[in-house]
C-alpha cells in the first residue's frame, strides 16, 4: 500500500508574527483572494513556484502593496477535500465539516460520480449529505429515488428538494443541515448547484462579481471555488463553498488501507477476512466477497471499490 503526500502538506512553516492572518474565500490559479478578520479583501499570491492552497484555508500573509500580499503559510487543516490522478490533483476546499452531494432527477445523474464523493468524504471523516434536486420534474423521480434506495439503506442522509419550483421547502430542508457549519456544494454540471446557490446566499450574483472583480477573472466566474458566509439571519454563523461542476472525481492519493475503509458496509466485515492483508478482490476466506455472495453488500459497490484500488496502484508514466 502507498502512503501518499497531501498536497501543501508542507506549507506549515514558520512565519513572521506580524504576519496578517485571513482566510481564503476564492481561489483561481495562483491567484487568492483572503479575507482578514476585519472584513477587508486582500489580493495574495503564493510565494514560490507551489500553489498549494485552498478555499477555506487560514492563512499567514504579508502585505506587498496596499492591494497585495503574499501567502507565507498555512495554519494547520481540519481536513483537505480534493480530488487526483497520477498526474495532478484539485484542490476543493479545506476545514470543512460536511459535503452536499447535489443530484438532479433530470439530466440523470452519474452514480460512480457519487460513490466516490461519498468514499472521499468518508475518508476524511467528513459528514455527506445526499441533496436530490428538481423533484418537480415527476415523471424522472421514481428513477432517481429507486437509484438513491442503496445509498439510504448504507445510512446516507438523502433530502429531496426543488430549488426552483419549491424555495421555502427547500430553504426548511437545508437550512437545518448548514447552519453553523462549513459546507461545500460538489456534483456534475447541470444538477442545479447555481439555483441552490442563489436560493441560499441573498444577493449571491452581486457578491459573485466582486469576488471575480478582485480577482480579476470576472470571464471565468464558473471555474473558481469561492466562499460565501451563510445569512447573519439565520443566527448561527457557517460558511458555503461553491466548486465548479466536475465530471470527474480521481482518488490516487487514497491507499488501499483508507479506501477498504471508507465503504462503510467493508468495516463490519474486516476482521472475517483469513489474511490480515485481505485485498478483498479474489482472496480465499474474504469477509467482503463472502457478505456479496450473501447479498449482503452491493456487487456494484465491491465493483467501486475494486475500480479504486486499480487506480491507485497505477503508477505515474516515467
């Protein structure tokens, strides 16, 4: 099993103590935009060629300039939700409490798109909460409800909500589930993350393009991760990040080790397995293939799994 590096693992080093400390509410490229603890925006860059933060993240900065500053470092991360293949990785968000998975009834949704932001919230002890939205399109949700039927019965909070057709519901719905948390919304372009969104934080488009304004991207408002606080109405504080929609989700940097562990239906059945270094593919005495045989675990979840373990032994091309 490989032990693999977090990315800007080793960005804690020591900085100035008359450094400002803020924390990163959008990022695009190298470029961050931090927000200091009186509110202001400071324009910052990291220093040196790595580019290793994350929305969310609180960091150290010097200031350059009036509207400048330079990342020196990052305190210490809760958690680091980002996705990888043997090339690259994405960094989503740092210290956060819970992942809102969104679905929609129409265009359907891609399962294996799903399993594995469940796996990857799993893995960092991160709470998943299963949004599925546009209920109101009838005919496509039974589909959808008989697909979500495994993810209930694994224990996974699925709500049901129409962002569009439903506001207060919807509001009633999730309000419950964010309030006083870090939350981040990931799914596939199409689920109606924006219609959430908007619904969500008031006057979201405005702050949007002050976010791309201080960025300087305003062309590419849909291809950054930006932070957004949660209503001071609501009364209980919290935070929302938006991550661009993605089709894909990689988890090279998970071992085999983190990844028999992060199926929730495994873990019961670990310690049945003959061999203390059960793979749970083909082995002799697998507690995992005998509760499939049993019907006890989802084939297709074991094929997740399977698919996983494949791909991070994939070694990077020399």
């Amino acid at each position: 099993m490989k032990a693999r590096r977090s990315p800007g693992q080793a960005l804690s080093a020591s900085v100035p103590a008359a450094a400002l400390s803020g924390r990163i509410i959008a990022a695009h490229g190298r470029h961050y935009l931090v927000q200091l603890p009186d509110g202001t925006l400071q324009n910052c860059f990291p220093r040196g060629k790595k580019s290793e933060c994350a929305v969310g993240d609180v960091v150290r900065i010097e200031r350059a300039s009036a509207d400048q500053g330079v990342v020196t470092g990052v305190e210490p991360r809760h958690n680091l939700l980002y996705r990888s293949d043997q090339f690259k990785s994405k960094l989503l968000a740092a210290n956060i409490d819970q992942v809102l998975i969104v679905l929609a009834t129409e265009p359907g949704f891609s399962e294996d798109l799903l399993g594995r932001a469940l796996v990857a919230a799993e893995a960092l002890g991160i709470d998943p909460l299963i949004v599925l939205n546009k209920t109101d399109l009838a005919e496509r949700l039974p589909q959808a409800r008989e697909r979500l039927q495994l993810y209930c019965d694994l224990g996974y909070t699925v709500l049901e909500v129409s962002a569009s057709a439903q506001e207060e519901a919807t509001l009633a719905q999730l309000r419950p589930h964010l309030a006083g948390r870090a939350s981040i919304l990931i799914g596939q372009s199409g689920m109606g993350k924006s219609t959430l969104l908007n619904l969500l934080i008031p006057g979201v488009a405005a702050r949007t393009r002050e976010i791309s304004d201080k960025l300087d991207s305003g062309k590419h408002t849909t291809t950054f991760t930006r932070l957004y606080h949660l209503p001071d109405s609501w009364g209980d504080g919290g935070m929302l990040i938006d991550s661009p929609g993605f089709q894909e989700f990689g988890l090279y940097h998970l071992s085999e080790g983190m990844l028999e562990r992060a199926f929730p239906e495994f873990r019961p059945r670990l310690a049945e397995c003959r061999f203390y270094n059960c793979r749970h593919l083909k082995e002799p005495g697998c507690g995992v293939l005998t509760a499939i045989e049993r019907g006890e675990i989802a084939p297709k979840r074991h094929a997740l799994y399977a698919q996983l373990v494949h791909e991070t032994n994939q070694e990077v091309p020399r």
